[in-house]
C-alpha cells in the first residue's frame, strides 16, 4: 500500500493501525465450518433448522418436538 | 426577483452554527431586505471528515463498526451499507431471515429518525411561538382556519395544530418523544442497540430468530400505527395552509428536481451482493434506486448510478488526488472507473483559513453525478431523505407488495387496523415543486412508507420462523484482494461506502453519506451546492425587518433537507480563534440581544 503524506500534523501514535486484529490459533466466528461447530443447529443451506440441544444441554436428545413434523423453534 | 440596472444594498448575515441540527452547519448570506430576496449563499462545515484516512490498513471485518461512529443519530445506517459493501467483497449474502432483520431493523430508524426530527425539530419553526414572532399575521389567519382533518387528529384549527408544535409544552411535541421510545425499542429488538447495533455483522445478524422477537416489534408497531395515521393529515393541513396563506410560499427552498435515492430494504429472494447482478437486485428493492432530473427518471440502475459518482474539490479544504494511486481501474464488469470516483480517492487534508469570497471555505467536498448524454456534473440533492425517495419509487412503479404499491406518478401505503383506527389508505402525490415544503412533507409520508414496509417484512419473517428456520448468519473467508460498494438510504438521504480490500485490509475506504451531497460547497465548475442553491433567490416572508431579522424562511429550508453534518470527526484546532458571536433563530425569550449578530 503506498504511503501518503498529509500536511496535517498529528501527534505520536499510541497504537499501530497495521497490528492483526486477530491473533493466530484463535478461532473466528465468521471462518468457514463454524456453523457445523454450532451445537443444536443443523444448516441446510438456504436455511437450518435447530435441535433440542439448541435449548438445554441436559438430555437435549430426550426434549426434541413430540412430532418430527413440528417447527423446533428456537427459545426466546 | 431579480433586480437589474439598480444597485442592491446587501446586507451580510450568518448563522453559524445552525441549532437543532447535528454538527457544525454555518450558513453564510447577503441579504436584499429592499427587495426581500437572498441574493447570495454559501454553506460551510467546520468538521474533518477523516474517516477516508484512519480506516486504511484495518481489518475489513471491523468496518461495520467503526463506520457506525459517523453518526450519532444514523450510525446503523452507515453498518448496514458497510455490510452491504462488505457481503459484495467476501462474496456473500445474508440468510433471508437475517435481510427481513436488518429490514425491520431499519425500517424502525426511519420511523424513530424521521418522526422526532419532524416533531421535535422541524416543526419548532412552524410552531405557534414561532410563527407569532415571525409572521404575527399569519397566525392571526391561521386561529380563524380551521383544520380539514380535525375530525383525525383533533385539532380544530391549525393555530391549535401549531400550539401543539410548541417545544417541550405542545401535545403533538410530548407524544413525539414518547414515539420516538417506543421506536428505539423497536429497533433494539432487532439490531440490538440504538443507534451503533451490537448484533449486525457482514454475513448475517446476531438477533435470535425467535417468535417472541417479532411479535415484540410487531405490538410496538401497532402502537406506533395510531400515531402515524394522525401526524399525516396534520401535516398536510399544515401545509397546505402555508401555500393558501401565504401565496409564492413554493418557491421558498425551491431548486431544480435533481434528486437522488441509492435503494433501501433488500428483497433477500433477489439480492446476491454480486457486482455483476446489481442491477437487478437494486431494482428490486423495496424502495428503489433513481435519479430523477426535471421530474424524468433518468436512471434506476445502480451500476450506472455507481460509475457516475465523481467527487470534486473546488471549495473544500483538500489538496487533490491526481497523483496518487489507482486503486480500481475497471469495475467486475469491465467498465472503466473514473478517477475522481470514490474508489480511486486518496484524502489529503489541507487545513486552511475559511475564504468566503472566491477561495475555500468548508471540510465538506463536493460529490457531483456525471450525466453521460449532457456531460453535465449534477449536484443531486436528497431532498432530506423521503422526497427523492418516494419521487424516484413512484417513478418508477416497480415497488408492489400488499401494503406498499408504486404506481408511476404516486405512492399508495395501506396501513393495517391499529387500535383507534380503522386500516387507513394515504397517498403520496408526486409534487409539482421541489422545495421546502414538499421536503417536510414528504418525510410524513415515509414515516407512513417505513411502517407499512414493516408489517410486509414481519409477515414474510413470522413465516420463515414458523417453518422452522433459524439460519441468520452466513460463514465466510476474509479474501486477500477484493473491492466492494454498497448502495443504502441514510435517513437524510443517499449512502454509499467504497471498499478496497488488499493483504486482507482495508486499502481504501469511502463512505458517502447524504450531507456532503447536500451540503457541499461550491464545485471546480463553480456549482453551488443543493443549501447554497435552495437558499440564493429565496423569497423573504419574514415580517420582522433588519433589525430584529430571523432568518425563519432560510432556516425552514436548510432544515427541509434534514442536515446532519457529524459524518466526521472534530478536528483539534489548537488556539484557533473561538467564534463567539452567532445569530440563531430561537425562541425571543431563550434569545438575549447580546446573541444576534447585526453586520
């Protein structure tokens, strides 16, 4: 990126604009598979759908909807 | 109004800076009192717009909100343009959950915005305290004319409907503010803060898609309903009386119809965020793009709105950006890219002191549309936002959904049943002026356009959750090299943020929002800008002589274009000169003499 000059004179800077803002080894919510990695969702695409494990994780297997057919809606 | 072959005694006077608007607006004139015209205008902005030059090596992904911070009233606006933006460089789109979000989401900034900048704001200069000050016959005319929507909003006559304008006392001015509570929560459902959301990224949004939510927005919405179906027809009585009483009132404010409206509410069936399909997906927003010369719509595509930008120096305090570097030469779709185009500018601060006859005199630049077939620079104004909007969608007719349709020379908005009236049918007319007037006019009746769209997007979310979605958030890569633009409506008006990504950061970024458009200065071709413009050859109605002179019909129309002059950042001046004496149109009582400034 080429460097400017500016006329303006500006003090000392207390930070570098060019440090990463993300340290390596740290995971990102937006990088690719974190869906995946979210529990009680199940991503279809165009959409997704939750699970009971997206409301408890205690027995979440146990509190699915009485009938498959039902929305899984996700809790308030 | 023009005066030749005599000599005119100009008299100087200022208003600097300008109340009840946010930021440093001064408005500079020389005055014909003889003749009762502004013969002369010129606007200018004390602020640094410096985010084009802080944002260069950052992380893209931080844009959003760090853009947020332009704006104390409208930052969300400026993140879901750099969204919009963002989307198109990563090569994304939202999940249609999360767009029918952020659309709710947006759609109550505008009732929030608009209403209390109305009500709260702009009716001050129409309010009986006011009005009594400034045009005491006037009032005199408006306590024996009564209201034709008494039997609505329950006012007999507009002196009463005036009184209810009087700040901090007035009945419509109270209920304002309460609106404006209940439509910041609206927007918190949504977008999780007002006025910098927490909960909007590039992607998606972080609003849990649970019924509750929505049904929370759409009580809220119903409320607000009532409301709206009373303040439209108030401000049509209010000014239509204005027109009646005071004949030639139209050409207070009044300037050529060049208006421009980037697009606002997604259709997330149709949006891609692709640069080559933008086109259509622009087109196929709910309120939809254009730029409308003399009354014609000259365009609707957003690609030739893009490449049209040019952004000129003339009177701003800026070195210019000739020598530096390119950074787009062609758009995705090969077209070239000029170099006055956001894309390709570099910011140079040049700070300087303010020259009112011929040379610089304000922070602001001046963005300019180039009309290919004339070769013509356009300096568009946004007419405060609702007017271009609403002009440019009835034009074109392509907005039809069960609340909202275009028709081709005016806008129909179907409200729903709310608790104290029936569903409302309102119309909004394409106007035969573009001034003062219509401008506040036309900010009613997009109040009424933004909740109207509110109960189509709620109803097509509502359907989505019930079927079992979730999904509001779109994974993605951060790419070394890429380029994006997004085209939003600010609430004032046009926004659109240019980014250039390189090495994953930002290479250059820059957001234009509504009041450079507005608000800038005289171009390299000696253009004025929209204020300056509106301003020179505006007819005086004042009743008040020189002396104790308020300046009410300049201030109506400055204010008709909903100023906002934060979208930037305090620049330190050192031990610059404090500028003490300022002249601003308030109440007589607030005013000490010692306030107005008589050159």
């Amino acid at each position: 990126m080429k460097k400017t000059t500016s006329p303006l004179t500006v003090g000392k800077p207390d930070v570098r604009p060019s440090l990463p803002s993300h340290v390596p080894g740290v995971r990102e919510g937006n990088q690719p598979g974190s869906l995946k990695r979210s529990d009680g969702i199940v991503d279809h695409g165009t959409h997704a759908v939750a699970t009971g494990r997206r409301s408890t994780g205690l027995n979440a297997r146990e509190r699915e909807p009485i009938d498959p057919r039902m929305p899984k809606l996700t809790p308030p | 109004m023009s005066v030749a072959g005599e000599e005119r005694k100009l008299v100087e006077m200022a208003w600097d800076p300008v109340t009840r608007i946010i930021g440093n607006l001064g408005i500079y004139t020389k005055i014909d009192f003889k003749n009762r015209e502004v013969v002369e205008c010129r606007s200018t902005s004390s602020l640094f717009r410096g985010y084009s030059v802080f944002m260069k090596g950052k992380d893209p992904r931080d844009a959003g909100f760090i853009t947020s911070r332009i704006c104390g009233i409208c930052g969300d606006n400026h993140t879901t343009c750099s969204i919009y933006a963002q989307n198109m460089a990563y090569g994304i789109k939202n999940p249609v959950l999360a767009e029918y979000i952020v659309n709710l989401g947006e759609a109550a900034e505008y009732m929030f915005d608009h209403a209390i900048f109305q009500d709260n704001l702009v009716f001050v200069d129409f309010c009986e305290r006011m009005v009594k000050e400034t045009n005491p016959s006037l009032l005199e005319k408006a306590e024996r004319t009564p209201a034709p929507h008494a039997h609505i909003h329950g006012f007999r006559t507009i002196a009463d409907l005036m009184r209810s304008f009087n700040p901090f006392v007035g009945e419509t001015y109270r209920e304002a503010l309460q609106m404006s509570r209940l439509t910041r929560e609206m927007f918190c459902l949504m977008e999780g803060r007002h006025v910098h959301p927490s909960t909007l990224y590039p992607g998606g949004v972080g609003t849990v898609a649970s019924p509750q939510v929505f049904t929370d927005y759409q009580s809220r919405l119903l409320e607000f309903m009532d409301f709206v179906k009373r303040m439209v027809p108030m401000n049509d009585d209010v000014f239509d009386f204005f027109y009646e009483a005071l004949p030639g009132y139209e050409e207070v404010g009044r300037r050529r119809v060049m208006l421009g409206c980037w697009g606002a509410f997604q259709d997330p069936d149709v949006v891609d965020y692709r640069y080559e399909h933008m086109t259509d997906w622009g087109r196929a927003m709910y309120v939809t793009p254009g730029i409308v010369l003399d009354g014609e719509l000259i365009t609707t595509d957003l690609v030739e709105i893009n490449l049209g930008m040019r952004i000129l120096l003339g009177s701003s305090y800026y070195d210019d950006w000739e020598e530096e570097e390119m950074f787009v030469e062609r758009d995705p779709l090969g077209n070239p890219v000029h170099r006055r185009h956001p894309w390709n500018q570099t910011t140079l601060p040049r700070p300087q002191k303010r020259d009112l006859e011929g040379g610089n005199y304000s922070w602001v630049m001046s963005p300019r549309w180039y009309q290919q077939q004339t070769g013509d620079h356009l300096a568009l104004d946004t007419g405060g936002g609702p007017l271009a909007r609403l002009w440019s969608t009835a034009l074109a007719g392509l907005v039809d959904t069960p609340w909202v349709t275009a028709t081709g020379h005016s806008v129909k908005i179907r409200l729903p049943r709310s608790r104290r009236f029936p569903e409302t049918e309102l119309e909004w007319k394409i106007p035969r002026w573009a001034n003062t007037l219509e401008r506040d006019r036309a900010r009613a009746y997009f109040v009424a356009y933004a909740a109207a769209m509110a109960v189509h997007f709620l109803a097509r979310a509502l359907d989505r959750v019930q079927q079992g979605d979730v999904k509001v958030f779109q994974e993605f890569a951060v790419p070394d090299e890429a380029i994006g633009c997004g085209f939003h409506e600010a609430v004032r008006g046009v926004l659109s943020h240019h980014l250039v990504i390189r090495d994953g950061k930002i290479a250059n970024y820059h957001p234009y929002p509504p009041t450079p458009w507005n608000a800038s200065p005289r171009d390299s071709f000696g253009t004025p800008g929209p204020y300056e413009d509106a301003c020179q050859g505006l007819p005086i109605f004042e009743e008040n002589g020189e002396a104790d002179f308020k300046g009410i019909d300049i201030m109506r129309t400055v204010r008709s274009f909903d100023p906002c002059l934060p979208c930037g950042v305090h620049m330190y001046s050192g031990k610059a000169k404090i500028l003490e004496r300022r002249h601003s149109p308030m109440l007589g009582s607030f005013s000490p003499p010692g306030d107005r400034r008589h050159p």
